[in-house]
C-alpha cells in the first residue's frame, strides 16, 4: 500500500481555479472521504490522483514518488466509478479479469485471481452473467472487483453508491468497508453524501470551493466542527443555527435572543458582549418542561425509534429529536433543555468556532 500526498495543488481551467494549493496527506492504509457539495472539486481531485486530469500547480506523490507527469496505468491506482463502466458485451468474469488480460497474466493466473475476487465480493455464482442481468449493486460489486484484482496501492472511488437506492446503499457502505477492512488499501473515497463519510471513513476531508474546510476523524467534525459551514454540513437532522449574544447572567455567561435564554460554560464568559450564531443539535436536547427553549409544535416526523419535532420558537424553527414515545399533536406547547458543553458557539461575522 502507500502514502498519497498532494502539496500546494492546483488546479484550473482557463481562467477558472478550481482547487486552491491543496495541501492533504492521505496516510498509508487508511480510508479517507473527500466530503462536499457538487462543484467543490472533490472529485477532480480524485481523478488528478489517477491521471485522467492534468495537474496545473504543486506536486503529488504516491508512495514517495511525484507522479504529475505518469501515464494513470503506471500510477498502481485502482478506480471505480460512478457508473459502473463495465463492458456490456462480456461476462462479469471477462469483466473482472480484463485488465489481468491486458496485462499479459497467464490464463491460470487470471482465473485465479477472479475467483478469489469473487468468492470475497459474494459474485460467484454471478460470474458467467452480463452486466444487463444484474443488479445495481451486484454491477458495483463487479465493477470493484475489476479493481481489487489488479492489487493496486491505492483505490479510488469516484461516488460509487450514488445511482443506489437508500437500502442497497446502506449495504453496499458495509460491503465496501468490510473490503477495504480485508485488504488494508489506501482508500480514497468521493461523496457528497455526509452520511456515507460519518459512516465509512477513518478521516473526513470537508471541501468547499476547492478548499480544505476541516479535516479529521468523523467525530472531529461532527463534535468539533470548526466552522458554522462544517456544523450544518455535518449531522442529520441539520443542526439548529440561532444568532444573539453572549451575556452575564449574574456573573455567569450565557446565550441570549429574543425570549431565550441559556446558561454557557463558564469560559464564555470573556466573550460578554460579542455576536454570536448558537449551535444546537437536535439530537442534544431533551424534554423538559422547565427548559429554556420553548415554542409551539408545527410537525412531527416518526422515523422509527425517535421523533422530529419542528418547533416554532419565537418565528424560528428549531428541530428536535425525541423518544418516539413523546410523540405530541400539532399545536402542542414543548420545552426543551440542552447541557451547556453541548452548545457550539460561532462568530456572527467569519462563522468560526469560538473556542474556550
């Protein structure tokens, strides 16, 4: 396996810059996300890593060795793509042992290496079919095949569960990591899902306009985001953003808007009098009829065990997640509370996290 690094890389099109001097060391045998929205440049990142985009400034290396002028079939990168990219005409077989083929490997070789692909990717059975009499994930399963084959120091993969349905999804996340578990590769990952990041990766990269937001583990940025942007970019249901202003609260400091009022760590309290976006998640609140947080409930939203609620507090909605068992009508008064450690804190102007 190996170490990929990109040093101050650039990239652009024209006039259009699209990734910003990016710095990013993806460590030997890890999996690592690049997280973001569409247009981001996550995925042209990905596909400078193979060579099938030119590298416009900085340097990138792949074990120890700068690779901005290697031809992509010398780089010892495997990638997947969104769309599969099988061969309609042959078997998942001829699919799988295609690049062994070409690489001039000995028929006895080739039928090796695909069996054992197949018997760990559970596609043996499938191996004399065509792509048109598979499934979505059976044809992202082959199409991961073709690349564990070639035992490649780094696997790429460009988006892979996005043409999935919300169940085979879910599946295929626990498939590919049990793969990646199996063959200790180094595994970079593109998607805009944050699920799919929170659920799969050893390290997130956050990107946003060809820039690195925030990078670490998922609970990093889920329990420390850096920004306002990485806490409402992270976490589902989205975290509540209100905006007011610290204030002392008897010799204590505390979050203030409107009717509401919290009590803040004590460290806060050399922040009396700044603008600040208060970060609630709605996973850390929990009923309380004494709580500060108090408001008329518009909707509620079963999701198995829990319940959303949305609640209007002074003309802004906030979210909630209960016990399914609190489940309320419309119209309903509810009261919340939320332990002061749980609150993030963010500048009103540059939305950076306050830190204490």
């Amino acid at each position: 396996m190996a170490t990929v690094e990109y040093r101050r890389i650039g990239k652009s099109y024209g006039a259009v810059e699209v990734l910003k001097e990016l710095d990013l060391t993806v460590e030997d045998g890890t999996f690592v996300v690049l997280l973001g929205a569409s247009g981001c440049g996550k995925t042209t990142l990905l596909r400078m890593t193979a060579g099938l985009e030119t590298i416009s400034a900085g340097e990138l290396s792949i074990d120890g060795k700068v690779v901005n002028t290697v031809h992509p079939r010398d780089r010892d990168v495997a990638m997947v793509f969104q769309n599969y990219a099988l061969y309609p005409t042959m078997t998942v077989r001829e699919n799988i042992g295609f690049s062994l083929e070409v690489a001039k490997k000995s028929k006895a070789e080739v039928a090796e290496m695909v069996e054992n692909a197949a018997r760990v990717l559970n596609l043996t059975e499938y191996l004399d079919r065509k792509p048109a009499a598979l499934s979505g994930g059976q044809r992202q399963r082959v199409a991961m095949g073709r690349a564990m084959v070639r035992n490649a120091k780094v696997f790429l993969f460009d988006e892979p569960l996005s043409n999935l349905d919300a169940k085979l999804r879910a599946h295929m996340r626990v498939e590919i990591r049990q793969l990646h578990n199996r063959l200790g590769a180094t595994t970079i990952y593109v998607t805009h899902d944050q699920i799919e990041a929170m659920t799969m990766a050893d390290r997130i990269v956050l990107m946003k306009d060809g820039s690195i937001v925030q990078e670490g583990s998922p609970d990093d940025l889920y329990d420390r985001p850096n920004s306002l942007f990485v806490a409402e970019f992270i976490g589902t249901p989205q975290i509540n953003s209100l905006e007011g202003r610290i204030v002392d609260d008897g010799g204590s400091p505390a979050f203030e808007t409107g009717g509401i009022h919290v009590a803040l760590p004590a460290g806060y309290g050399a922040h009396t009098g700044r603008r600040v976006i208060c970060g609630i998640r709605p996973s850390d609140v929990t009923l309380d009829p004494d709580g500060p947080l108090r408001g008329t409930m518009s909707i509620a939203e079963k999701t198995g065990a829990d319940v959303q609620f949305y609640v209007d507090i002074d003309g802004r909605e906030f979210v909630a997640v209960a016990p399914r068992a609190s489940y309320v009508s419309a119209g309903t008064t509810l009261a919340f509370a939320v332990a002061p450690e749980k609150l993030h804190m963010f500048d009103a102007e540059t939305g950076r996290r306050i830190e204490l």
